[in-house]
C-alpha cells in the first residue's frame, strides 16, 4: 500500500501536521517514537501562538492547570540590573509557560482522535524512487507519495535534499529544581547574562523551577557538570533559589540548540516543517510557534496541492530566517561586559554580518 502522506516525526511539528491533514480527512499516516518519560525543556509559549491553536482548535488545551501564564519576565542583560516585562503592556496578551510534554500530548491525541494513523516507531531510513518515498522504520518499510520532515533538527529527509545552514554552537545544560517550602513563591521567569554564557529560569505551574545554562558545546564551560553550583554564582537566580530553597531536583541533561535551517525548505514530495526547516536560538522564544507556524502553513498548501502556496511558505521560511539571524545579532550586541570571552566575542564579531555556513 502507498500512503498519500506521511508525516515523519513527533513534537509539536508533526502532531500539528498529523492533526490538520486528518481535519482535511485525509488519514495521514504518523511515524514518529513514543515520547519519553520525564521533563521535556522548551516550556516558553509565545502569545503569538494562540491564534494559531485556535486556527487547529486546540486552544483549549491550553486551560489545563498544569500550565501558567507568564505574566512577568525579567532579565540582567547588558547590566547587573533587572528589568521587567509585563504581559499586561502585551497587546496579544501573556505567554505561557506550559508543561511541554503534556501539551504534545495533548496535540496527539487530538490527531489521533481526528483521523491520524499514529505508528510508534523510528525513522531509520528515508529514499526516494520512482516519486515514491521509502521509509525503513523498526518495523516493515512503508511507502507515502509525498512526506512531512518534522525530524527536528536531524531533518532525515530535508538534509540529504538541500543544503543546512548552521550560525552557532549554542547547547544547554538544564536541570529541575524542587523546594519543600510550603508557601508558593512569586511565578516570574528570569534570564540573566553571565561571563560564559546565559540563564534561563522559570517556575512551572506545579512549583518546580526549570533552569537552563547555555553556550557554546565546543568551550569547556559546556562540559563542566556542577550546574547547581554555579547557578548560586549568578545574581538574581541565585537570589531566587535561596530565598525560596530550591535545591536541585533531576541530574543535569544536555541538548542542542544552535541556530541551523534547511535552504530550501521544500523539494519534489516533501517538505521541512518544525526544527527541521528552522530552529532558533531559545532566547528569541519563537521555537514552537514556529512549529505551529509551519506545520499550519505546509499542511494548507499541500492540502490545496497548490505549488505556488507551497513556494510562498518556502520563500516565508527563508524570510523568518533573515529577519531571525538580525534580530539574534541585536540582541546580543546590547551584552558588552565580557569582551574578551570567547561565547560573547564570537556573537559581536557577528553583530553586523550574522556568520552562516553549511553545515558540516
């Protein structure tokens, strides 16, 4: 049997694909891995995502307790002082900080639930002959006509089909927190620059702490694993985890999270939604309403067989990714109290020439 259309890859790329080709009634069929046990990072919801979940209806989702506006953010960047922002200047009102696993949950099972064939296996291989693509997976191969590469930043189609761009180095460290104080402390979000990178911290809804340390994989800070230790040399977070005895909960992990994009992002048959068109930089906070974004757009063009809307969507990829790649460089060209470190050197040497090279 040759499927239609397949949709390679979990999140919220592909379970935002899976869900909108199964409202068209067309039974996409779903290859992605079972989602693993435990915290998943990447909990910053942009505002700008919902209208989206309501274009899917899905923004219901977002009304489970498990999840919480972010109406205060905070940063120490550029100085030692902390400025705010407050949802309530925001026009498209707060972001949300949600529980990322639970919120693709619920974006699969709403799929599944509209029409998606959900297979719970990994993509091994992926070729094309005869305009028909062959998918080898744990199980029996399978065929589609035309595929979505939602394989994140490994993007097994999409590499092997055009050329991936790569700007930074950038990974993270993180690790959850847990206090035993009773008294719930103020919901806020944090980011703070420091000498060899940058951190993130944020409160989640059940009262643990998530905090992420990034910079660059190649510099030996990236390898250091005293997370907790060094967390309490920063200034704001560290004062934060004091005051409210957090401690920290789960052993650090590792992930990456550098800047790299597919050019072009579509092809004969397939096309590259999620992390594996575009993936940005955590500070920009656009990663999964990109992933909304794109699965939303392809899936209507593809849905319309509509080439010139699906060279539209490509030509808004590439677009996202210049106006990204300026914004990045501004933003981190207002940080200029460590000149002489290596993570900050290497972005204010591309402040004004955002540095891109396929990656290798």
């Amino acid at each position: 049997m040759i499927h239609d259309v397949a949709v390679l890859g979990g999140g919220i790329a592909g379970a935002t694909a899976a869900l909108r080709l199964a409202q068209a009634g067309l039974q996409p069929l779903w290859i992605a891995p079972p989602q693993g046990d435990g915290f998943k990072p990447g909990e910053h919801l942009s505002a700008a995502a919902l209208p989206l979940l309501k274009a899917l209806g899905s923004d219901a989702i977002l009304q489970s307790q498990v999840h919480r506006h972010a109406h205060s953010t905070y940063s120490a960047w550029g100085s030692h002082l902390l400025i705010e922002r407050n949802a309530i200047v925001q026009l498209e009102g707060p972001p949300t900080v949600l529980d990322r696993s639970a919120f693709e949950d619920a974006l699969t099972a709403l799929a599944i639930q509209t029409g998606a064939r959900r297979t719970y296996e990994t993509v091994r291989d992926v070729r094309i002959h005869e305009d028909t693509w062959h998918i080898g997976t744990n199980s029996d191969p399978v065929t589609a006509r035309f595929v979505f590469d939602a394989t994140g930043r490994t993007a097994v189609v999409a590499s092997k089909h055009a050329t991936r761009f790569q700007a930074d180095k950038l990974g993270c460290q993180y690790a959850l927190f847990k206090t035993t104080e009773t008294t719930a402390p103020r919901p806020v979000t944090l980011i703070e620059a420091e000498e060899r990178g940058w951190w993130y911290m944020s409160l989640l809804a059940n009262g643990q702490v998530v905090l992420n340390f990034y910079t660059d994989t190649d510099l030996s800070s990236f390898d250091n694993a005293e997370l907790e230790s060094h967390a309490h040399r920063t200034t704001a977070i560290a004062t934060y985890l004091t005051e409210h005895g957090y401690r920290m909960l789960s052993r650090p992990a590792r992930l990456t999270t550098n800047s790299t994009w597919i050019a072009p992002a579509i092809g004969p048959g397939w096309v590259a939604i999620g992390d594996a068109a575009a993936a940005f930089d955590p500070l920009s906070s656009h990663g999964m309403t990109t992933a909304l974004w794109s699965a939303i757009a392809a899936t209507d063009a593809f849905i319309a067989r509509d080439r010139q809307k699906m060279q539209e969507y490509a030509d808004s990829v590439a677009k996202g990714v210049r106006d990204y790649l300026s914004a990045r460089s501004a933003v981190y060209a207002r940080e200029t109290r460590w000149p002489n470190s290596p993570f900050w050197a290497r972005r204010h040497a591309t402040a004004h020439t955002p540095a891109a090279q396929p990656a290798g």
